[in-house]
C-alpha cells in the first residue's frame, strides 16, 4: 500500500511501545520521517533506531516531557515543521476515585490533555499555511465509558474528543483535519502491567 507520505514530517508522541509504536513504525514505512518521543531518552533512541532498521526508512527520536510547558517547547524547537501529529502521550493508573488528590488530577490532564493542546496550538498555523496536515487524538473507549477504577483518567480522553471536534471545526476548509480514535484495550506493555496489578489486587 502506498499512503503517499513521502517526504512528510510525523510526530508521533508516547511512541517508544505500544500501539503509537506501530503507528510510527507504519508511517515510517510509508515514506514519512518520523519523530519519536518518550521521556527516556535510551528508550527513544532504541526505538527511533528499532524503526529505521525495520523499516528502512528515516525515523528520530526527541524526548521531552510532554507534562510541562518547557518540555514541549523543546520538542517543538528540535522537531521543526510537522506534517502530521498524533497526540498520544498519555498515563493512567488503578485509583479509587476518593483518593485522587488534585495533584494526581493536575499531573494527568497536564499530560493528556494539555500536551496536545501545545503541540496542536504550536502546529496548527504552519499547516494552515502549507494547506495540508493531518492532527490525530489517540484518545480511548474510556472518554464515553468511564472506568470506575480510573475515574481521573476518562474525563482526559472526554476532553481529547472535544478539542480534536473543536481544532477540527476551527480549520475547516484549509487542507487540515483534526480526528480522534477510541481504541479498546489493547494487549500491549503498559495494559499487561494494568490487568496483572488488577488479577494480583
């Protein structure tokens, strides 16, 4: 198949495991450069390399902590113009709603929500000019289906839903779109180590 993204830029966050890691690896075998990003900079490294090797195609890897300002500043200064962006850094965790304080309901929409709304806001202007770019939200069956578990959590893929409906609308007609996923629970690392902290409670 050929996706026509030859010498396209792709910024691929939360890309060193995972579903985005088959993301990254896939547009990478389209043609596309693609940006890796982790917090970990072994990690980013190992898989931007993992990608280009199985894929023979260009990808780099850039960590920043998506869960500050600074951090995605840096991104954006390192990665240049972007084609595309797919918003998926993201964490969650097993938690009784009583006991989410306000600083795990700040570090959470901080890292899922708020590190789409400045690498989309960052964006969105250069594309507008290019007229053409793709921004896509990997948000999750859990923004219409709140997990008792992880109450803190669903309200961020909710919140993923409206902004990607919201960029959409505001650069209707311009070459650029703005779409959300809703994966269902997908066997990779970070869910394995999720259902066995839930089978062990």
């Amino acid at each position: 198949m050929d996706l026509k993204r030859e010498g396209e830029r792709a910024l691929v966050t939360g890309s060193t495991a995972g579903i985005v890691y088959a993301i990254a690896k896939g547009l990478a075998q389209e043609g596309a450069t693609v940006i890796v990003n982790g917090r970990n900079m072994d990690r980013v490294s190992e898989a931007a390399e993992a990608i280009s090797k199985e894929t023979g195609g260009s990808a780099v890897g850039i960590a920043a902590d998506l869960g500050t300002a600074s951090g995605a500043a840096e991104l954006l200064s390192e990665a240049g113009d972007v084609d595309i962006l797919v918003n998926n850094v993201g964490i969650f965790q097993p938690v009784p709603f009583v006991d989410i304080s306000d600083e795990a309901w700040q570090e959470i929409f901080d890292i899922n929500v708020m590190s789409g709304v400045r690498l989309s806001r960052a964006l969105v202007p250069g594309m507008v000019e290019r007229q053409w770019g793709r921004i896509i939200f990997i948000s999750s069956e859990s923004g219409v289906q709140i997990p008792a578990e992880m109450v803190h959590y669903g309200p961020t893929k909710t919140a993923q839903l409206a902004l990607s409906r919201g960029i959409a609308e505001s650069v209707a007609g311009t070459g650029v779109t703005s779409n959300a996923v809703l994966p269902g629970p997908t066997r990779s690392e970070g869910v394995v180590e999720f259902v066995e902290k839930l089978a062990e409670d």
